[in-house]
C-alpha cells in the first residue's frame, strides 16, 4: 500500500513538472510573438524622474510662425508716416504718454505727427499680432535684457527684435538677413557668428544677441545718438553719415529722415511705436497672451557624439518641433560634433535630467542607429514596390473638410488643429502669403482617418475560429509555417506614424516587422501591422486569444470616445486641442458643447465631462 501511495506521488509529481513545462512553453511561445524594438528596450531601462509641463503645441507654433514676420516686414516697408490714420488717440494723451516714456529712457522720444500716424495704424491693423508678440517677448527679452546690460546697451533696443524679425529666430528676408536680429552673412562672420553646413549662429538667440550689442555699443561711439545708431542698424553707417551731409550738417535722425533710405524712413518710428504698445497695451485693451515656457525653465547639455532630433525626440518622447524651436541654430535638425568645439543641445529641464541620467544609453542607441542607416530618400521611393499600386478608392480617396477662419486663427493654429502642414493648407487653398481673411472657408483634406470611417471598404479577415472578430479591419495571410499575419495596404497620404497609431502598434515594431531600414513608404505596399498569430498544436487556443485581444485593442482605440463618459482635469499646458487628441472620435467642438465653453480659454485644474 506504502509503495503504491509512493508510486502515486511521484506520478502526480513527474505529471505536474511536465504541465508546468508545457505552460512554460506555451507562455515562452507567446512572449516570443510580442517582441520589443531596441529603442523601447533602452527607453524601458531610463531613469525616469518626475515630468514638467511640455510646451503646448499651439505655442510652439506660435514660436516658428512667419505670418507676422510677414505682415510687420510688409508694413515697415510701405507704412507712410505722413498719411494721418482715423484711430482713436486723442494727440494730447499720446503725448503726454511720450513724454513718460523720454523721462525714462535715453532715446530722446519726442511727439511729431509722423509718429503718431505709426502708432495708429499699428493699433488699427495690427493688435492681434501684438498680442502675440507680448507672449514671445516673455521667452526672448530675458535673453536680450541680460546681454546689453553687460554692455551698457539700452534695454529698450530689445524692442528692435520685434521690428527686425518679429522675435523670430528662423526668419530670413529677401536679402538673405537672418535670425532675431537679421544679420547679413558678411556681418554676422564679423562679429564671429558660426555659418557652416550644420550651424547657423545668426539664428542662435543668445550668440547672435551678443553680436547685436557689441555693434550697438561701437555705433554709439561713432554717432553718439541712439536713434542715429538705429537708423545705421538698418541701413549701414555709410547711408547715414550721407543722410547727415545731404542735411547740411544736422545730426537728429527727424532731420535727416527724408535723406535717408525709404524702408529706414519707417525703420525708427515703427521702433518708438513697439515700444509704446508694449508699454501701454492695457490702455489699448490689447491682453498678452501667456507664454507657457520661460527661457529659465530650460538647459544645456553638451553634446559627446552626433545626433539627430529625431533620435532625441524618440528617446525623450518629446515632439521635434520643440526641439527645433529650443535649438534654432542647427539647419539640418542634426546636432553636429566636432573634435576641436564643444556643442550643445537645450531642452526643458525635465528633460535635460532625463538625459544626463541616461547618458550612457542614449550614445549606446545613436551608435546601434548609426551602424543601421537606411536608403536614402530618392533610392527608397525607386525601389518601393510598383505592383499594388491600384487601391481601393474608398481607401484611397481624401476626405474633404471645410473649416470657416475665426478671429485669432492663422495658419499654424489651424493646421494644428488638423494634424496637417501648413504648405499643403497653402496648396489646397491657392494661398500665396501667410495671411488669411476672417471669415474665408479653407478646404482642408485628410484621410487619415479612411480606414476606422470606411472598414466595410477594407479586406475583412478569414476567422481562425468562430470566436475571431468578422469585423477586423485588416487582411489576414497564412505562412508556410501555419501562423497568420494582419496586413495592411499603403494609402495614398499614409505614413509610419499614422499606420502605427490606427493599430496601436509602435513605429519601432512596424519597422522590425516589416524590415524597414526606413520611413519611406510605396503607395500600394502590404505591411504586417499586427503580431504572428501561431496556429499549431496545443497553443492554438491561447495564440487566437492573443489574436482577439489584439484586434479588440485596435477596435477600442478606433472606436469613438464619445461613447464614455468621465472627468479630464485640465493640466498645466494643455489646450482643448491636445485635450481631445487623448480621446480619438472627441473634437474641440465636442468638449465645447459638453462643457458650456464658449471660447478655447481653459485652466489648469479645471474639471472637464468627456461624454456624449
């Protein structure tokens, strides 16, 4: 009986350790299918300290925009300040306004009727774009501010960024002036300015900053008069001193005006009117917009080996468009390294401490990227297959949205709101300039989203058993193996990207799926888009739920938000635009209506209803 009890245990045992073994199997078969890039394995092993705000993406915009670049230039260089504008001002409150702003100043700012008119027809034509200027002015003034006080330069030359370039770092003229403070070329290797391949130090806010005041500092010495060394700013010394010959001798800029270029005739009065706005905006009823990053929230990092914004981007998630706004002067979004000069990238704190913690990890990934380059653009589109070009023309078809322009819209913000670029806003819309009329009805397309609106249109795929979901949006293929695959056809307008998000799959695992060395993509190609689901032996079962799980994850993250309901509380940075990306189906118009708003003003801590 004893040995028959003993024979028992053992059985049970040896049965035990083999199920445990084929569990074991089983659980390892399934593991192996859901495999993880390099680059989420590194970003898996990140030291992760506590996140700050990211900058609203709407800001960002606001930082790269050249519309009012545009419009300001445009004025300078056709405003007449003879002409009297119908604004209302009364003439002996502007002056008195004047004669505060000379106490305080060593401009000599006086009251004429030239400077009136300017300051008119700015508060007639252009207090929106103030607005918008007051809330880049808390980013760069500090930055300016803190380079002329070294060198005893006026703080309200920092006006003259707003003239220049309209506090944009990457505006370039026709002439070919770049940067904050527009610095011809020739100019800017004067004063030791870096122009290569990779580098453009005239677009460097604090570099280019720092070059702006020392040639303020040696003009002052040659003409003793602020306004004189503004008007040489503009149009070199040489056109001044004849201006002041052609004078008979006079040596105020109002004297000499006339003699003097046209577009430096209106140079100095659109200077003096800046300053006005900025420092009587409240009287005009014109609010600032906030900023929502401050120059000392950032830092520098100096960087030991090349690379790019992408890889930073993918590594920090964080958009690359924050990154070019933070780091202006790389041209080709490449931080470079070279052996004999240090380089250095600027990201938000947060961020900065994410990467010194993670040093090491971060060269190891540039490094593995580097030994893994793909074709270049033009050879991968040559090579792309040609074959399966014929699409379904539900599928390949654009849906066309109309939006009407509000107050306060311009390109940016509405290409934002979109997810589409603002050239192909210009494209669809023949719009030649960056302004656009209140009130015009913009064709904006799109097919993002043709694949959750029309699935009826796509292959449906064959059910592994009568448990498979019959409304899979995507095709299925045997291999030779016994697995099967969820496969995709390339649309016209399709990217990596947007692939990865209808199916809530990493643009890392696309790639590894797919063999892709790059981003590029042929019109008409299949990709895998979902895991190999294996359909032999004991595991079948436990693979085909896998298979379910992932198409049921694809079908909730299509599927309309609006059927939820719960509460968002608004954080620091976000907009109703970010806010209603988290909730795919939800729009801006839908938070709107929820919750009673009228406008986009929302604040942080604020409660919202996502539901329908």
């Amino acid at each position: 009986m004893i040995i028959r009890k003993l024979s028992l245990g053992v059985s049970v045992l040896l049965s035990t350790i083999g199920f445990a073994q084929d569990v074991a199997k089983a659980d390892l078969q399934i593991k192996a299918d859901l495999k993880i890039s390099y680059l989420d394995s590194v970003k898996n092993s990140f030291q992760k300290d506590k996140m700050c705000t990211r900058v609203d993406s709407l800001w960002m915009n606001e930082l790269v925009s050249l519309d009012i670049y545009d419009d300001l230039t445009k004025d300078i260089q056709t405003i007449n300040t003879d002409v009297s504008v119908d604004e209302e001002l009364p003439t002996e409150l502007l002056k008195q306004r004047l004669q505060v702003m000379n106490e305080k100043s060593p401009f000599d700012i006086e009251y004429n009727q030239g400077l009136e008119n300017v300051i008119k027809s700015f508060l007639k034509n252009r207090k929106k774009s103030f607005s918008r200027l007051m809330a880049l002015s808390e980013y760069y003034f500090p930055i300016f501010e803190d380079a002329f006080a070294k060198q005893n330069v006026p703080l309200e030359i920092k006006y003259l960024a707003v003239v220049e370039s309209a506090l944009n770092p990457k505006a370039v003229s026709q002439m070919g002036a770049t940067g904050l403070w527009q610095f011809m070329y020739g100019t800017g290797k004067q004063y030791n300015l870096k122009i290569d391949s990779y580098i453009d130090e005239r677009s460097d806010p604090m570099k280019a900053t720092a070059a702006c005041s020392e040639y303020m500092t040696k003009m002052f010495k040659i003409f003793g008069d602020w306004e004189l060394v503004l008007a040489s700013y503009n149009s070199g010394p040489g056109n001044v001193t004849k201006a002041i010959r052609r004078s008979g001798g006079k040596t105020k800029y109002w004297d000499i005006r006339n003699h003097l270029p046209k577009e430096t005739q209106g140079y100095v009065p659109a200077f003096l009117a800046t300053m006005y706005l900025f420092e009587f905006h409240k009287e005009h009823g014109i609010n600032p917009e906030r900023a929502l990053v401050k120059n000392f929230e950032t830092d520098t990092v100096q960087i030991k080996n090349q690379m790019s914004f992408k890889q930073i981007a993918d590594l920090l998630d964080m958009p690359q468009s924050q990154i070019q706004l933070l780091n202006p002067s790389y041209k080709l979004n490449v931080v470079p390294f070279y052996q004999s000069e240090p380089h250095f990238l600027r990201l938000p704190k947060d961020k900065i401490a994410t990467f010194v913690n993670n040093e090491d990890k971060i060269y190891a990934y540039v490094n593995y990227q580097s030994q893994h380059k793909g074709l270049p653009k033009q050879l991968a589109l040559k090579v792309s297959p040609k074959g399966k070009a014929q699409l379904n023309n539900a599928v390949a078809a654009s849906e066309v949205q109309f939006y009407k322009v509000r107050k306060g819209d311009n390109l940016g913000t509405i290409a934002d709101k979109y997810d589409v670029s603002v050239l192909d806003l210009k494209k669809w819309n023949n719009i030649k300039g960056n302004a656009i009329a209140l009130g015009k009805t913009l064709k904006i397309k799109s097919n993002n989203d043709s694949i959750v609106k029309n699935p009826k249109e796509l292959k449906v795929a064959p059910q592994v058993d009568k448990k498979q979901p019959e409304e899979a949006v995507a095709s299925s293929s045997n291999n030779d193996k016994g697995s099967k695959s969820l496969e995709y056809v390339v649309a016209a307008g399709d990217n990596l990207g947007s692939i990865s998000k209808k199916f809530d799959i990493s643009i890392a695992d696309l790639k590894e799926l797919n063999n892709l060395t790059s981003n590029n993509l042929g019109l008409g190609k299949t990709l895998i888009v979902g895991k190999e689901i294996r359909l032999d032996g004991e595991t079948n079962t436990a693979n085909t739920a896998v298979a379910s799980s992932s198409i049921d994850s694809f079908k909730k993250k299509t599927a309309s938000a609006k059927n939820i309901a719960e509460d968002y509380y608004v954080k620091k940075g976000d907009s109703l635009y970010s806010i209603s990306k988290k909730y795919p189906g939800v729009t801006i118009s839908d938070i709107k209506k929820w919750n009673n708003i009228q406008d986009a003003d929302i604040k942080p801590g604020m409660k919202l209803k996502i539901n329908g």
